[in-house]
C-alpha cells in the first residue's frame, strides 16, 4: 500500500506500531515522523509518535508530539487516554510547549485553538494575542474567560451572543461548559448539540482533527480508512467524543487533570 501511495500517512502509523512492537524502535519513530510530515493535521500520527518514542526511551520526541497533538486538539489533554501516553512526562511543560507552538501555528490561531492553550496555562500574554486571531468570536472569547475562572464574564458573554449564535454548534458546546462551571446541569443543552451534530460522529477511538469551535476539518476520509489493526495491537488513542465530553459536563475537575496551569483548575467558586 504504501508503494501505491506515497502520501498514504495511515499506512505509516501501522507501520511504526508494528515496527516498535518487533523492537525496531528507530524504524517506528521514523515512519511515524514520516506520517506526521505528510498529514500535520492528524492527531493520530502525533499519538502513535508519542507512542513510539516512549518505546524507544526518546522522550525529547515523545514530549514534542504531544505537544503537537494539543496545538491540532487541546481537549484531549484530561483524556484519560492522553495522560496514559504522557507517562511521567511533565504536564505542565508540555502544556506550556504546545501553547508557545500554537501561537506561531495559523490554523491554531483561526481556530481558536491557541487561545485554548494560552488559557489553559494561564499566561495572559499569549491570550491577548491569541484572542486577536479569531475576532468577533463570542465562543472563544467565553472559553477563555471560564479557563479563567471567570463564570460570570463568560455567562455574559453567552447571554449576548444567543440572538445571532443560537443556530451553531460551537455555541451550545460553550454555553453547555459555562453552565457547568456554573454549577447547572447542562443535560438539556448538550441535547441540543447533538441534534446540531455533535462529536459522536468520530471514528473509532480515533480523533479527528479540528477545532470544537470552528469549521471541521474535511479529514474523514482519513478515520474511515484506519484499520481495525491498529487498535487491536497498537496504543488506545483519545477520541475527541469522550474528551470533550468530559469539559461539558465537568469543566472543573477536567481542568484539574488537563489544564492544572489555568485558573479554571483552581477555581472555588
């Protein structure tokens, strides 16, 4: 497959999983280099590098694909799955490491996803300049301010953006966050969502790469194809389903375990 395709990037995730597990620890980290290179918007060929890195004791290299997971996906950094593949790898130094990344990244910038990790590690610097990336954006601009621990701001934010933004999938996946932050059950409101389309729609247990709240990515193609072999010998990948979930449903305690850096995590209020 891969001589028929050269640009095939799952080909070369499969291959580097094999790879590792016959202890050909070099090969593994070259060919998921290799497929990190050909799709940079896949977070699955970031994983399966992390992956293989770490087999292969590489943890300079471990460390900078999860970082670079979170530039394409910064909610997956509670996911259970995601902290599994860190290991004893700093979570606040990748954090902070996908956060510098983002800021010179300009499809994180649009996305809004660097403003994410700019809050996620609580430095107002780059959320000033990361905000200035996606103008006029009332989801990004609430996100921030519930990473912030800032309920009330984000409410508002939310109260004033229902008359124009009530028809979006974005806005009801935030207002859902800032309602739990809030204290309220959102049950009612992630409903909604998910008539709107939701993230149930993924692949597998593989993400698909884009930001929550902006356009998707026109990658499916891509999670259709991925076999069923890797997921049966190789690493259990995140999805973006149950990582986003759990922000909606408990903002706090996810930002305790994914972003122990932002205010959200330290919020008593």
């Amino acid at each position: 497959a891969r001589l028929l395709n050269p640009a095939d990037d799952i080909t070369l995730v499969e291959l580097a999983v094999v790879s590792s597990l016959q202890g050909r620890h070099d090969d593994a980290v070259g060919a998921a280099a290799r497929a990190v290179a050909l799709r940079r918007s896949a977070t699955i060929n970031d994983l399966v590098l992390a992956w293989v890195a770490t087999r292969a004791d590489r943890r300079t290299e471990a460390s900078s694909a999860l970082a670079d997971s979170l530039v394409i996906a910064p909610w997956l950094a509670a996911d259970s799955l995601w902290q599994a593949l860190r290991g004893d790898l700093s979570i606040e130094q990748v954090l902070r490491n996908a956060a510098a990344k983002s800021i010179s990244d300009p499809q994180a910038l649009g996305s809004g996803n660097a403003a994410w990790l700019a809050a996620m590690t609580n430095q107002p610097e780059l959320v000033t300049k990361a905000v200035e990336g996606v103008a006029q954006n009332h989801e990004i601009t609430a996100l921030v301010a519930v990473l912030a621990c800032d309920v009330p701001a984000a409410e508002e934010i939310i109260s004033k953006a229902a008359s124009t933004r009530a028809a979006s999938l974005s806005y009801w996946l935030i207002t859902a966050m800032v309602e739990s932050a809030s204290g309220q059950n959102p049950t009612d409101i992630v409903r909604i969502a998910s008539l709107l389309g939701s993230t149930a729609a993924m692949t597998g247990n593989v993400p698909m790469s884009a930001s929550a709240f902006g356009a998707r990515a026109d990658d499916q193609w891509v999670y259709d194809r991925v076999p069923i072999l890797l997921r049966e010998i190789g690493p259990s990948l995140p999805s973006d389903d149950a990582s986003l979930s759990r922000w909606l449903i408990d903002p706090r305690g996810t930002a305790r375990a994914g972003a122990p850096l932002s205010g959200l995590a330290h919020c008593d209020g």
